[in-house]
C-alpha cells in the first residue's frame, strides 16, 4: 500500500465498466478512466470512514456488513 493508501488501478476500473456498456465499441480512456478512477477511490474511503463511525458510535470494534449497509443510503444521496 502506498503513501496514499489504497487506490484501483485504471485498466481493472475499466475493465469493469466496459462490461456493463450494451454497446461493446464504447469504451472509457484517458482523462475520463482517470477521473472515474479517483470517483471509486473517493467513493470506497468515504463508505469506510462512514462505517467506522457507524460501529463506533454502536460501541463495536469491528466494522461489519451491518455497519456498512446502515450507511449506504445516505452515503449514496451524499454522492
């Protein structure tokens, strides 16, 4: 892990999109799998400070799936 922290690797998130266009000649390059790429970065630490909080302010020392999908609804109008 780096300085940073945790980060997805551009080709994987692409990848992954590209699965899911109908249209198999769309594809995302450059500057924009650059900017989705940091979009999920965000996305995933902000989901995991939420849920920490979330199992500390329950008084738990792990966090858990409870946790997470407590979070999850605001998280995503937040997004």
């Amino acid at each position: 892990m780096s300085a940073k922290g945790a980060t997805f690797k551009k080709n994987t998130v692409g990848a992954v999109l590209e699965q899911y266009f109908k249209d198999k000649k769309v594809s995302v390059k450059g500057n924009a799998l650059i900017l989705v790429t940091e979009l999920f970065r965000v996305f995933v630490k902000e989901a995991l400070s939420r849920a920490a909080d979330q199992a500390k302010n329950e008084g738990d020392t792990r966090v858990t799936i409870e946790h997470f999908e407590k979070i999850l609804a605001q998280l995503l109008l937040d997004m």
